[in-house]
C-alpha cells in the first residue's frame, strides 16, 4: 500500500494520541500496518517520523520546565533522568544485537500480548487507601521507573502507562508521577528516532528520496499537534480519574488481536 496522505494524516492522529494517553502508540501503529498492509520498510519509516512528531511536542510541552532546569543546573534531577534511561538503553542494545526486533515487530501476537500486559499495569497502577505517598523522587524509584520503561519497547506497552502507573506504585504524586514520566521520554523517544533513522537508512534500500516528503512532513506537523493536545488531556485525565476505563479498552483490543493473531496461524 502505498503512503497516501490520507493514510498517513490518520496513523499520524494514531501516534499523536496514542502516544500520551496509555494504550501504546506502537502497539496501534502495528496494528495499523498490518490491518492495510502497509509496506514494511515505508511503515518503518514513517513510525519514526511520526514519533519525532510527538518528541516535539513534549519538549514544547515542556519548554519552559526543559529551561529553568539548564538554567538552575539541576543536577539531581538530570542524574535521575540518566539512571531512569539506562534501563532502556541496555534493553535496546540487547534486542538489537540479538536480532529480536525484526520478529518482534512483525509478530501480532506481540502488541495484543502487550496490550493485555498494559491493561494489567494500569489496573495495579490505581491509588488505593493503603498506598503511601513518599513525595521526593529518589534515585531508587526512579531506576524502578526506567525499568518499566525498558518493557515498553515492546509494542503493545504502553510507555506512558507502565511508567505512570509504576510511580504511582512508587508514591508518588499523580501529577509528579506524569511530570518524571514525560520527562524521561525525551533522551528514551530521541535516543530510539535517532538510531532507528540511521539503522534504516543504512540497511535498507529505503532513502528519503523514495518516500513522499511532503507527506512525512505533513504526518510529523499532525502527529505533534494532536500529540501535544493528548498530553494535555491525559494531565487533566490523571488529575481528575484513574486509567481503568482505558485498561478495559485494552483488554477488549488485546483479546481481539489475539484471536486475529490465532486466526492468522490456523489459515
């Protein structure tokens, strides 16, 4: 199938809210390719686009917050921002160096797996009576986060879900819980465009020549806008509720995936 702006425009929504609200952009953008068969090195590429979209709009999101902590040098908050990432960077290393990846992004079964797993991580993320609130973020919980962060290299885990929902488990506050959680996505979400870009361009026979340009651009400008929205609304989300009703929508997508999946090897 080829990248037809209407297409790509709808996947670029997809990434934009998927992203923020948890119930994984990449799990969505998986299903999404394979439901119309969208070439895979093309998808590959434009998964990337669309995730640079949604960089973007965490760090305009963010801006203000990104320059009083340069300007302050908050070294204790960047500390735990590099030992929240570490995690993830030895996860990627692994799945990279063992191959895993290609088989990991082309299994449906994988995203309908994880979005279960998701839908499980939001249900145990809930505040309840007998959970505590530590306030400070420490060094510990923020490692216990970057783990969970590591698991959403799978599709189908969502990273602003598992992330939330682990501190909050850590205790902290709804809103700090958010704040770490988005924070820690700019180094994780700009680390994985940079070297997925580079692993494409140089493995592939794909180039930017033989995409549409206009296109990618028009998906990456759609897929911030609707990203920095989404993460507006889940802030107010969070503030205001809890994950659950998202937790059944996954559990509904999992378990349809699922059966696709069974379906798909029976046939």
């Amino acid at each position: 199938m080829e990248s037809s702006l209407l297409f790509v425009i709808f996947m670029a929504i997809v990434q934009g809210i998927a992203e923020f609200l948890p119930i994984s952009s990449s799990g969505h953008l998986a299903i999404m390719g394979r439901l119309f068969a969208f070439d895979a090195e093309t998808n590959a590429m434009l998964n990337i686009v669309l995730h640079a979209g949604t960089l973007l709009a965490i760090i305009v999101y963010y801006f203000k917050e990104l320059i009083n902590i340069l300007k302050k040098s908050d070294l204790d908050l960047i500390g735990k921002l590099i030992i929240a990432t570490i995690p993830l960077g030895i996860t990627g290393i692994i799945v990279k160096s063992m191959t895993w990846d290609e088989s990991i992004f082309n299994n449906l079964f994988v995203p309908a797996i994880g979005f279960l797993i998701t839908a499980t991580l939001l249900l145990w993320g809930q505040k309840t009576k007998d959970d505590k609130v530590s306030g400070k973020l420490t060094f510990k919980q923020s490692f216990l986060i970057g783990l969970a962060q590591a698991i959403a290299v799978l599709p189908g885990i969502s990273r602003a879900g598992s992330t939330i929902s682990t501190g909050l488990k850590c205790g902290l506050e709804k809103a700090d819980a958010a704040r770490f959680s988005f924070l820690m996505a700019i180094p994780a979400i700009g680390g994985v465009v940079l070297v997925k870009m580079f692993l494409l361009l140089k493995n592939s026979k794909i180039t930017l020549h033989s995409l549409d340009i206009s296109h990618l651009a028009i998906g990456f400008i759609v897929s911030a806008l609707v990203g920095y929205f989404s993460l507006g609304l889940l802030l107010k989300l969070l503030k205001h509720g809890d994950f659950k009703y998202f937790a059944w929508y996954l559990y509904v997508l999992g378990l349809t995936a699922l059966i696709w999946a069974i379906v798909n090897v029976c046939t």
